[in-house]
C-alpha cells in the first residue's frame, strides 16, 4: 500500500470557542452571502466569507476550516475548479467542500463529484445545507491516499492561488496525456510487446532501479532492469511481488519460460535505493496483475506515487484486451480436439522461423506421421474412440518432442513436426523415438477400454538455404506412404 499524505489539522483544533466550527463561504453575490452565512450562524457556526475562489482558498489554506461552502460559478475561479485545488493541497486535502449551484444539472453535478466534492446542493436547499455540514462535522475525517490527489500537490510556497491553479490544470493535463499513452497499449497483441512499450513510456518520466509486472494467475515476471542489475534486480522483484522461481534446478542455465526481461543497457536509477512500490492492476472490480516500481536512492517523489496510480488504474484495460486478442489468436491457431497448432499456425511458424535458420545455416527435418489403420478404429469402436486414439496420439507426440520443436495436427489422423537445427541422422533418431513411442502407448476410450495404435512416419531433411516447406512436406509425405506399402509402424526417408 501507498504511504498516505499529510493531513489537515483534526477538526476539534480548528474549532473557534463557543461554536460548532468554522466554515468558509464563497460567493461573489453578497446577498447570498448574507442570507446561506445568517442561516449557518443560527445553528452556531463561525462562518468567514469571501467574495471569490482566490480569497477563499487563501483563507482555507492558512488555516483549515471544518468546510468550505462555495458557489460553483464565479468569475476567474469556479467551485470546481477551487475543490481540485484544495483536494491537491495536503493542507486543505481532508476539508469538505460542498458546491452549491442555482439550478440542477447532470454534467455538473458529474463534474463535482469527479472533482472530489463532498456534496452538491442547489441553493433552494438551505435547510438541507445546514443538515449537511452538521453530519459533515461529526463525521470523521477519512485518510486521504494518493489516489484521492487529483494531481501532484505543487509547493505551498510557490506562486499565488492562480498561478498554483494553472500548475494543478497542466499536471491535470499532463496525466490526461499519460493515461492516453497507457490506454494505447491496447493495441498490442501480446503482452510481450505491451510491457516493452510500458517501460519506453514509463522511464521517460519516472527514475527507478526497477519496473516489474506479474498478471494474475500466471506466476510470470515481466521486468525491465539494467543490464548491469538484471539478477539483483530480479530478486528484488521476486520478492516485492511475491514469486517463486519454480524453474527445475537442470533448466535454470536455460530461458526461464516465466520470466521475461527487458534490458536497458543504461544504468536506471543505479543501486540500491527505498523499498519498491507495488499496486494492483485493475479493471473495474477485478485484479488483472501487480505492477512494481523500485525508487532510486532519493526515494519515491509524489510525482512518482502518481504515475503509479495512473499506471493502475489505466493498464488494466490494456491488459485485458491483449489478454483477449491473445486468447483470440491461440484459438484460432489450436486445434480443438487434440490442442496442438493447427495446419494454419505451423506454416505461419515456419515461414517465421525459416528466416532466421537461413540467416544461421541450420539445418531443418519435417516428420510427417498417420496413425495405421485409423478407419479400423471408427468402423469398430466408434468416432468417439477415433478422437480419443487422436488425442493419445498428439499426447505423446508433444511429450517426446523438444520445447524447440514445432508440432501440429496436419489434418485427420496426419501429425507433422518440425525439427529445428537437425540434420537427417538426427532427425531419424528423433523419428525412431515417436514411432516406438506411439507404439508402445495404450489409449483409452470413452468405454474405458485400452487399445494400441501405430504410426507411420516419413522423414524429410533440408539445408537451410535450398528448401521451401511445400517441398518438404511433400517429401515426407511420400515417404510416409512408402512406410505404409511396406507394412506400416515404421519410419522411411524421403
């Protein structure tokens, strides 16, 4: 959580002797003045009038009172505008104010609460005014979080009302701007990309050591660290967020398939520093990630504290619609029965691929395999069983496979996997394997029944540099055929 900020005195030190409280009331009509502070007077409030926002908030902010009680339209300054002003100030931030209007009206009435008001009163409803500011004096005053700042609070010694209310409208402004550079994330469609992008937008105007996200439920760090800092940084992150490196010990030296890192060959915010920031992702009621922020050794400035509230409160829908557009794409690149890539999917992997083998002259093989004697099954045990047989198939297919290889459901009982980086003699081993492997598997069908099945495998092998995918499935799938003419459940070249 978020340290709150300063707070106002308590109510009962500001209270004049022999009075409720004391109440500042702004309006530029003198009769309204006379009549709304003659009324507060009779239920014993002390009640200091001003003719305008700049005297008022000057009166408010030297010494707090227990309300303040303004006109919503007035020249120069409006009500609204005045309630963002002591709502910034950590002075004035726990003081009521309560807007009072001539007549109702929706969009102001939305822009006073947005404002921070404590209530919007219509200047018919004295009796209701003076009700209002007594529940408002018994109540207690709540602890204002950052959250509740509209804006980084500027010096209480710098500049007069309105040139302090020109810095709040240009912080106003400036953070309307971020949340729109935050929103823009949207458009990414992986989250890869999306916190890339983040950590451009974020370190251009926050310094820190570190940033890290984890989305629910994954157990996945993102982070952005220097490269000089990565693995302190890392644990830090860990730690502030709460994850395990649940990486086996063996897999460690390799890519830690839950950690992502962008690496900034600058320094950061250097070594060393406060404990990081950590605030929830929302969207609406829901918790999508955690975000964190390790400050430098100067600390976490309030203009820091509130990009952190703007980054959450504005990410989470960022990160749900990548989440979406995500989800989106690995269904239409699944396929639904055994959950493999689909044909689509695996041309588009490859062509990606194939780029970067030709760039390093690797080599490549494709396995081509159909399961032996597939209508059997359908004809005998139903298609019910076939799809069971299917899924059992592409179970151990993707169980023996290497993480750097590529499986996918060609179409009906046919499965195709691409061997990156292996030549024919490796290929025929990695063949060899999937062909025992299916054979020796027992598959279980709806009726609980257990069957074998077998496969035929042709085998197609290429130099990076002299091969297109057409032309090596065709290969394979020629041999795949030789492998069925002569007597199935065996692996042939082509």
């Amino acid at each position: 959580m978020l340290d709150p900020i300063p707070t106002s005195p308590t109510r009962e030190n500001r209270k004049p002797p022999g009075t409720v409280g004391r109440i500042i009331l702004i309006d530029d009509s003198p009769s309204a003045r006379t009549l709304i502070g003659g009324r507060l007077r009779e239920h014993g409030w002390e009640v200091l009038e001003a003719p305008d926002a700049t005297t008022g908030a000057e009166l408010a902010m030297a010494s707090p009172p227990d309300a303040v009680v303004t006109d919503l339209w007035m020249p120069g300054i409006s009500g609204l505008q005045l309630c963002r002003l002591l709502r910034s100030d950590p002075v004035t931030a726990n003081v009521p104010v309560v807007l009072l209007t001539a007549s109702e009206d929706r969009r102001t009435r939305f822009w006073a609460r947005c404002a921070g008001a404590a209530a919007y009163v219509t200047k018919t409803e004295i009796d209701r005014l003076v009700t209002l500011v007594a529940e408002l004096e018994h109540a207690q005053p709540e602890t204002v979080s950052l959250s509740n700042v509209a804006a980084p609070a500027p010096s209480r010694s710098i500049g007069t009302i309105p040139e302090r209310l020109s810095q709040l409208l240009d912080a106003a402004l400036f953070e309307s701007t971020m949340a729109g550079e935050v929103r823009a994330l949207a458009h990414y469609s992986d989250v890869e990309s999306m916190f890339t992008e983040l950590t451009r937008v974020t370190s251009d105007v926050v310094s820190y050591r570190w940033m890290a996200l984890v989305p629910t439920g994954s157990g996945r760090l993102m982070l952005h660290a220097a490269k000089s800092a990565r693995a302190s940084s890392e644990r830090e992150a860990r730690e502030a967020l709460d994850i395990q490196r649940e990486v086996a010990e063996e897999r460690r030296r390799a890519v830690d398939p839950k950690l992502f890192v962008v690496e900034d060959a600058r320094p950061l915010g250097g070594e060393g520093g406060a404990p990081a920031l950590v605030a929830p992702i929302r969207f609406g009621n829901e918790v999508l990630g955690m975000l964190a922020i390790a400050p430098t050794r100067r600390g976490a400035s309030l203009d820091d504290r509130r990009m952190l509230e703007i980054l959450s409160a504005e990410l989470g829908g960022a990160l749900r619609m990548v989440g979406l557009v995500a989800e989106a794409r690995r269904i239409a690149a699944t396929d639904p029965l055994t959950g493999l890539m689909n044909r689509r999917a695996f041309v588009e992997i490859i062509a990606r691929d194939r780029s970067r083998a030709e760039k390093n002259e690797h080599p490549w093989s494709v396995l081509l395999l159909d399961v032996d004697h597939f209508k059997r099954v359908n004809d005998t045990y139903g298609h019910d069983a076939g799809d069971a047989v299917l899924q059992g198939v592409a179970a151990v297919v993707a169980r023996i496979a290497r993480k750097s290889d590529h499986v996918a459901r060609w179409g009906g009982e046919e499965f195709v996997v691409a061997l990156v980086q292996t030549a024919d003699a490796g290929a025929r081993i990695a063949a060899e394997r999937v062909r025992r492997a299916i054979a020796e598997a027992r598959f279980a069908l709806p009726n609980g029944e257990l069957i074998s099945a077998t496969a035929s495998v042709g085998l197609a092998s290429a130099t990076a540099l002299d091969w297109q995918l057409d032309d090596l499935v065709q290969r394979a799938d020629k041999a795949m055929y030789n492998a069925k003419h002569r007597g199935r459940n065996r692996v042939e070249t082509g």
